[in-house]
C-alpha cells in the first residue's frame, strides 16, 4: 500500500477531518487504492447505527435529517450525514442545497456533512456507499444517517445499506399510495408523514397504518407511523425515539446479524459481478482466446452461447464451467 494511503488511513483513525474527506474520494472512485483502505480501515468499522432517510424528491428529508442531527446532538452522539444522490452523474446543486440547509451544524466539530454522486464508479453509487460508511465508522461517527432521493430500485438499495430505514412522505402527494403499489412499504422500519402543517396528513397516516397491518413484515418489529414537521422539528422528538427503539430491538433479537448477513450477501454479489465485469473487459481487449471467439461468432463458425462459454471458463476456470453445467441441466 502506499505512503500516501498509509498516511490518509492513520490520519483518519487519530480524528483528521482532512483525512477522512479524503478517505471518502478515494472510495468513491473505487479500484486497487479503494480496496487498500478499506482493507486497513475495516477492523474500525462496524459500529455506528446507520440510519436510512429515504423518499421522493422534496418531501423533506433534508430537514427531517437536519432535525434528527440536532437531536442526536443532545445526546451528546457523533454523527456524519451522507447525501447520495444515485442519479446525478457529478456533484450538483441539489447537495449544495442541503449543506446551506445543514450549516448550523457545519461549525459542530462532532458532526460530518458529505455527499456522494454516482461519478461513474463501475459498481454503482451502493458500493461506494458501503466503503463510505466504513470510513465514517473508523472515524468514530456513532451515528451515521444516509439520505437518497427517490424510491426507485437503486434508492432502495441504498436505503438497505441501513440498520434502520426511514421512509418519508408528504400528505396529498400520492406517494403513499405509490409506496403501497410498488410494496416498498416493506422496506421501512419507520414512516414518516413530514409536513404535517399541510391538509390530509393524518388521513395519510391513517392510510399508511392501514396497508401496514395488510403487508407481511418479515420480523415481529411493527413500523410506527409519526407526522411531523421537520421545519419546526414538531414530533422530531418522537421519530428519534422510535428509531432508537428500533435499534434495540434490533440488539435485543439478535436482528442486527441477521440484517447485516443480508447486506454483506448483497455488497458481496455486486463487488464479484464488478470484478468480473472489469476482468471481462480487460479480456475482450487483451485476450487471444477470447478474441477468437469472437471473430469465430463473427464468421458463424460458433454460436454464442458456446462463445460465453469460453469466455466464462477463461475468467473463472475450470470449476465454475463444470458448476454451471451440472447445475444448468
Ligand atoms: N410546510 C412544510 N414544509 C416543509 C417541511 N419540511 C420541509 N419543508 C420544505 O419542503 C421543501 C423541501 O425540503 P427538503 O428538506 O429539501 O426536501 P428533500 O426531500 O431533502 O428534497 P430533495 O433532497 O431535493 O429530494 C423545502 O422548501 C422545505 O422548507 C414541513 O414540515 N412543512
Ligand atoms: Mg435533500
């Protein structure tokens, strides 16, 4: 490992706020140095309660988050905010946005502001986001809450690199219903009806507890359902209970292994899928064999499910293509 990363690493350990901005673009951008530090920061990690915020674009995650930073601020916890915006291709307005909402905490030593944009990283912005968060957590950030905009697949997959996801909606948007249709509601452990000052809120919620007790939670925890006024930090209070009682419940029944089984299996079937589309790439380039076949397809001298074949027994060898043949039968 280089001098360099070496460095960045031990800065970030002894409590270099430099250090762990930099940690954080090196993640990021992901390859051989992303893999360096997280292989020398990891033992740090694993620590902190990741908080989930999630949610169509403006219902108020920011401030809700903001709020939320305030209270866990009273506990005197540490706590970094990531802002991940999965569809923006580069570092945008959006997140300039919420550092202006957010700078009342920016002066707070103990609290971390950031974001993340997909800049391309081959593994998508999830990836980044696990190895982000192990940063934070070597860091020694007791709280970590993430906050992506949207519902979608991708913003879904994010809000699982959580222990505890908050799911945010607004009265009179639609998106209850929306969140009910495409069963997302499954993937919140708290709702939050946010802008409780506007009409229909309570009819909202009173919807939402509906679906709830029709959609199957997988564990015993039964979402709580709070209206707030994240402006005002009205009923803040309350979702900052509900998610600490998350986070013991989790503790007491041994649900927080469990979680993190279903995340490591996640991160890791997406880390080989994009060292295998790396190492694909460089072969079609570089590999003779390969290139063989593929002027072999070209020429209708081999069909191309024959040709993946070979491809597939280049990249893994022997033992996956003797799996995939008595398994595919
Ligand atoms: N009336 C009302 N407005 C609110 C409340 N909370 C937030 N807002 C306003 O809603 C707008 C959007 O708030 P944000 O916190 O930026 O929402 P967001 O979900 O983070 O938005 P994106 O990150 O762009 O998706 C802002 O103008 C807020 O001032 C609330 O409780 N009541
Ligand atoms: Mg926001």
């Amino acid at each position: 490992m280089s001098r360099v990363l070496e460095d960045i690493g031990k800065k970030l350990l002894a409590g270099d706020k430099r250090a762990l901005a930099r940690a954080i673009t090196v993640v990021e951008a992901g390859g051989k140095p992303a893999t360096a530090l997280v292989k020398e920061l990891f033992n740090h990690s694993g620590k902190a309660h990741i908080i989930g915020v999630t949610g169509s674009p403006g219902v108020g995650k920011s401030t809700l988050v903001d709020a939320l930073v305030t209270e866990a601020r009273k506990e005197g916890k540490k706590v970094a905010v990531l802002a991940v915006d999965p569809s923006s291709p580069f570092t945008g307005g959006a997140i300039l946005g919420d550092r202006i909402r957010m700078q009342d905490h920016t002066l707070d030593k103990d609290v971390y502001i950031r974001s993340m944009a997909n800049r391309g990283h081959a593994g998508g912005v999830s990836l980044a986001t696990y190895d982000a968060i192990r940063m934070l957590e070597a860091f020694g950030f007791d709280v970590v809450i993430i906050e992506t905009v949207g519902v979608g697949q991708s913003e879904l997959a994010i809000a699982q690199t959580a222990d505890t996801t908050i799911l945010v909606l607004m009265p009179g948007s639609g998106d209850d219903i929306q969140a009910i249709k495409s069963g997302i509601m499954e993937i919140g452990d708290i709702f939050v009806v946010n802008k409780g000052d506007l009409p229909g809120a309570n009819k909202s919620a009173t919807e939402i507890i509906a679906s709830l007790e029709l959609a199957h939670h997988p564990t015993s925890w039964c979402p709580p359902v709070i209206v707030a006024i994240s402006e005002t930090g009205e009923g803040v209070d309350k979702i900052w209970q509900a998610v600490k009682d998350h986070g013991s419940f989790l503790n007491e029944n041994d649900q927080l292994n469990e979680r993190r089984k279903g995340k490591v299996k996640t991160e890791l079937a997406e880390m080989v899928a994009e060292i295998a589309r790396t190492n694909l790439e460089h072969s079609l380039e570089s590999s003779d064999e390969i290139k063989d076949a593929l002027s072999s397809v070209v020429a209708r001298k081999l069909d191309p499910h024959s040709a993946a074949e070979t491809i597939i027994r280049k990249l893994f060898g022997a033992a996956m293509e003797s799996e995939r043949t008595t398994n595919g039968v």
